[in-house]
C-alpha cells in the first residue's frame, strides 16, 4: 500500500508495479476461477453428452463361457525381453447373443477365475454384437470435468504470475540502469571537497 500514498522516493516504476500487483490480484482471485468454471463446464457437457451417447450405443448382453481359449485364438504372446509383466487374465471361448438378435463367438477375458464352460456373465457390446468397452460413467465424467476446470484455473493463475513476474523484472532492471547511470554521473565527484556532495 506505501506505492500509492504520496511519497518525494515514490518512483513511478513504484506506482506501475503496485497497479499491476491489484491487476494480478484481481485476474488470481476473479478471472482464473472464471476460466476453470468455463473450461469445467465445457469439458463436462461434452463428456456427458459422450456418456448419454455411449450408454444408447453399448448393451450389456448375457454370455456363456464355452471352453478356455488356446493360446493362437487371440493371445498375445508375452515378450521375454521386456522384463516382469502383469499377469494377464485367462481368456476364454464364450459366444453371445447380439441385441439385434444375432449369435457371436469369441474370445474374451474370463469374468471369473477359473472359468468353468456354461458360466454366464455379462459382457458390453455394440447393436451389432462387437464387444466394446463399459462406457463412461457419469460421475467419473464430473470428476474428469472438475480436474479439467481445476488444471485450467491453476494454469491461468500461473500464466499471470508468470507475466507478473517478468513484468517486474524488466521493471528491476531498469532501475538498476538508472541507478548506473546516475551513479556514472555523481561517482566521480563522490568524496571530493567542495564537489557539493
């Protein structure tokens, strides 16, 4: 607050960096907050829209599990070189009924361990019986939305701080220039009698 009051030392570099100190101040606690709100609620309309979509595309269809799957259907072979691995879940041979009415076979990922055949379980699959992943749950899409508003408020206070900073900094170093300069033109009077110093 000493950078506003009328003071003879008050340079006007002083009264800048206080104005630009209440402009930070101002875009940390009002504007930043406002672009995390905006960049949020944008996120999160376009993942619900997303889930609204996913939940009318995707069924979860009962399967039954015909047999474990052999190795060459669909298996990946785990690479030696590449060190520890997960351990990766059995797969088996299950066939499905398609909501458009259509049978499916194929290789899954056992819903239980060990997967024994006439199991049943459930699977996610599109109208046309393609198993697809569970879709995004609606909540998960708000917690993705509110870290997208959070990242984007803190990234906008950062940015201004950041500008704040250098702004004070080019302000520093031209004082130090003037500051040389004025000291260029007393130092050699500087101690000398009857310079007036």
């Amino acid at each position: 607050m000493w950078r506003w009051r009328r003071n003879p030392l008050r340079r006007r570099t002083d009264l800048f960096e206080a104005w630009l100190a209440l402009a930070a101040a101002v875009c940390v606690l009002v504007v930043a907050p406002a672009v995390g709100w905006l960049a949020g609620s944008r996120v999160d309309g376009t993942l619900q829209r997303a889930v609204h979509e996913q939940r009318q595309e995707r069924y979860l269809v009962p399967a039954v599990v015909l047999r474990p799957a052999h190795a060459t259907e669909g298996a990946v072979p785990a690479d030696k070189s590449a060190g520890p691995q997960t351990p990766q879940r059995t797969r088996i041979l299950a066939s499905w009924t398609a909501p458009d009415g259509s049978l499916h076979q194929g290789t899954v990922p056992a819903a239980e361990e060990p997967p024994r055949a006439g199991d049943r379980f459930r699977i996610w699959t599109d109208t046309s019986g393609r198993l697809v992943g569970q879709p995004l749950a609606a909540s998960a899409a708000s917690f993705h939305a509110v870290m997208a508003g959070l990242a984007a408020a803190l990234g906008a206070a950062a940015l201004v701080e950041t500008v704040r900073r250098l702004v004070v900094r080019r302000l520093m170093h031209r004082r130090y220039i003037r500051l040389d300069r004025a000291w260029a033109a007393v130092g050699p009077d500087w101690g000398r009698a009857d310079a007036g110093s």
